[in-house]
C-alpha cells in the first residue's frame, strides 16, 4: 500500500528530483517486463523446476501462511509468535537512535538531534519495500518480517539506504554552502539512474502452476511480489533526502545563528 507522500512523488506533484526515474519506471510498468528467457525453456518462461530460487513447494506454502495471518506461528523460525504492527514514532526513533545516527563532520553540540530530525522528516510516507512488514516479537521489540520468506530480522530492509543519507548530511555540512546545491543534483541524478537500471532487471516467470513471479537476472533473487514495490521505497527515500537537505541545512544554520 502506497503512503499519500508517495502517490504524489508517483503522480509527480512534488520536487523535479527522481522525475527521470519515476517516469522511466511508470512507462516500463505500462509496458510490460519481458519474460524471463535465460533459462531452459526454448524462449518461454523458466519454470519453478528449472529456474534456481524460484519460490515454490515449501516456500509456497510458507508465504501463504505468512501472508493470510496477523497471528503468525512461523515454523522452522526462531520466531514462535509474531504480530505485524505500524512502525509507530517512538519506536522508529529508538530504532534511528540504536541503529543508523552518526556524528555531524562539523561536531556540533546538536548532531544526534540534527540528524535525527532530518531523517525522521525524509522517512515520512515512505513505505516498507515489499515483501517486508513492521512486527513485533513476543519479547515486545520491534522486528522485520519478510512475509514471502518467513524470516525474520532486526534490521531494517532500507536500513543502508538511511545510513547512506545521514552521511549525505554529513557531507554537507562538511562543504561550503555554495557547493552543496550542484553535488546534491548531481547525485540526485546517479539514483535515478541506478534506479532505472535496477528496475530493468526484472523479469517476469511462471512456476508450475501457472503463477507468476519475478526473477532478477543480475542475482538470481526472485520475489511474488511486483518489483515496482520493491524498488520505488528505496529509491523515494532518496529523492525525499535530495530534495529535503538543502532546506535543512539553512533552516538549521539559521537556528544556530539565532542562538
């Protein structure tokens, strides 16, 4: 399910940043992925039988389960019972606290809280990429459930991606203010790219039944799910980053000022 904040980047309402992307992404989507051909099949779909890592027989059924219920029983997990939840606030800055914030280049007082601030506003509407929910453990702590995979972690599926934009800030404020604006574009610009590329190789297959699949052919990984949802979250967070950085600067710098 797609949060407000991301329909409008999709529909393009907010900044130009990842329009490039958005549109090459939109367009693919429309147009269909090719089937999946790399693989025995004389042209045709790899099947479940032929194809490495295709999701199917136990998998199946795990995903399935995982799926339907709220409640899950997970077997084979070190998880006995888990509750798929919201990612509430306070528990989302536990987590940034525990897991992602670095220090400012600059060493100010206020870094922790800087970068916390920052983050917290370019994680607003971003989704979970699919196949991942928020849960919570019977120990009370919050936790990743991959729900094709029946897996369960503590680390957060965009968790690089966030530590990757509190060193974006790091980096900005270790520059002069009048270069900031053109490194920001121009690694803007890369993430579309490298988004558009990551999109593009996937593919669509069928197992042996009939159903469909999808099947990276740079890895080998294969998800149920559709690979928009899989890679837009990641690629939104950074196009939020990009066009939420420079603003925080100033409007931080200017706090300071005034102090």
């Amino acid at each position: 399910r797609r949060s407000p904040a991301m329909r409008r980047w999709l529909s393009g309402g907010s900044s130009a940043a990842g329009s490039a992307a958005r549109g090459g992404l939109m367009a693919r989507r429309a147009g269909g992925m090719a089937k999946a051909a790399s693989y025995p099949g004389d042209g045709e779909a790899a099947s479940a039988s032929s194809s490495p890592g295709s999701p199917t027989g136990e998998r199946r059924r795990q995903a399935s389960l995982v799926q339907a219920r709220t409640q899950e029983q997970v077997v084979g997990c070190l998880v006995l019972d888990v509750s798929r939840v919201e990612w509430a606030a306070e528990d989302r800055t536990a987590y940034l606290r525990s897991r992602v914030l670095v220090a400012r280049a600059d060493g100010g007082e206020g870094d922790v809280e800087d970068a916390l601030g920052f983050l917290e506003q370019v994680l607003e509407g971003v989704p979970m990429p699919k196949p991942w929910a928020v849960c919570r453990l019977q120990d009370g702590k919050i936790a990743f459930l991959n729900t094709e995979r029946a897996t369960v972690t503590s680390a957060h599926p965009l968790e690089a991606a966030m530590r990757d934009m509190v060193g974006l800030l790091n980096v900005c404020w270790s520059m002069p203010e009048e270069y900031r604006e053109s490194f920001v574009a121009t690694l803007a610009k890369k993430w579309d790219a490298d988004a558009h590329a990551e999109f593009a190789m996937w593919n669509y297959a069928q197992d042996d039944q009939g159903d469909t699949y999808y099947l990276h052919c740079g890895n080998g990984s294969t998800t149920w799910s559709e690979p928009l949802e899989v890679v837009l979250p990641g690629h939104f967070l950074r196009s939020r980053a990009a066009e939420l950085i420079l603003p925080h600067c100033r409007e931080v710098a200017k706090a300071a000022e005034l102090e």
